[in-house]
C-alpha cells in the first residue's frame, strides 16, 4: 500500500507561485504527478514525471509550471509561477508504482488563487 503526504497549497495573488510536493511512501513511482478539479468540473491533468525523467504538461500550465522529482523515485514536486485565477483547483497527487503498475491517488492540497 502507498501512502500519499501532499503539501503546499494555499491562497496566492495573480502572477503569484507556490510549490506543491507530495512525497509517497511504501514504493517507487513508474509515474508521478499532479491532476487538479476546479468546482463542477472534471479532473484534469497538470503535469505527471516518468521514472526517466520525461515531463508532461496539460496546454494550460506549459511556460508556467515545472514538474520534478527525486533521485529515490518517491517524491515529486510541481513549481507553480505566474499563477491565474483559473488555476485555482484542488490538486490531487497522483502515483502509478514501478512494481505492480497501481494507481494511487492523494487526498488533494486546495490551491486558490485570488486578489
């Protein structure tokens, strides 16, 4: 079982930036990542990093936000600039493990971008 710890949502300004992290215990990641759901919509991808390094960013966030991880494949983080009101969302940590390929998913960290 993987358990999901993510951290550093919170109230921004436009043009603002936070630093989400979410740090899985139990396993490795194949994949890792971040999906957010904004009230009455659907999740939606932000950005996920394979186990190699490879980031993926949804359209919306690209020049924005950068996604990493660590070395020990049991960490990632995502680097939030130039924050716009539509960013706000609750963002959900999400963890496919490198051993059995299962998908685990955070309790979501609420970000609120607001003047």
């Amino acid at each position: 079982q993987v358990q999901l710890v993510e951290s550093g949502g919170g109230l921004v300004q436009p043009g603002g930036s936070l630093r989400l992290s979410c740090v899985a215990s139990g396993r490795t990641f194949s994949i890792m990542g971040w999906y957010r759901q904004a009230p009455g919509r659907e999740r939606e991808l932000v950005a996920t990093i394979t186990r190699g390094g490879q980031p993926n960013y949804a359209d919306s966030v690209k020049g924005r936000f950068t996604i990493s991880g660590d070395n020990a494949k049991t960490r990632a983080y995502l680097q939030m600039n130039s924050l716009k009101p539509e960013d706000t969302a609750a963002y959900y940590c999400y963890f496919v493990s490198w051993i059995g390929v299962q998908t685990y998913w955070g309790r979501g960290t609420q970000v609120t971008v607001s003047s």
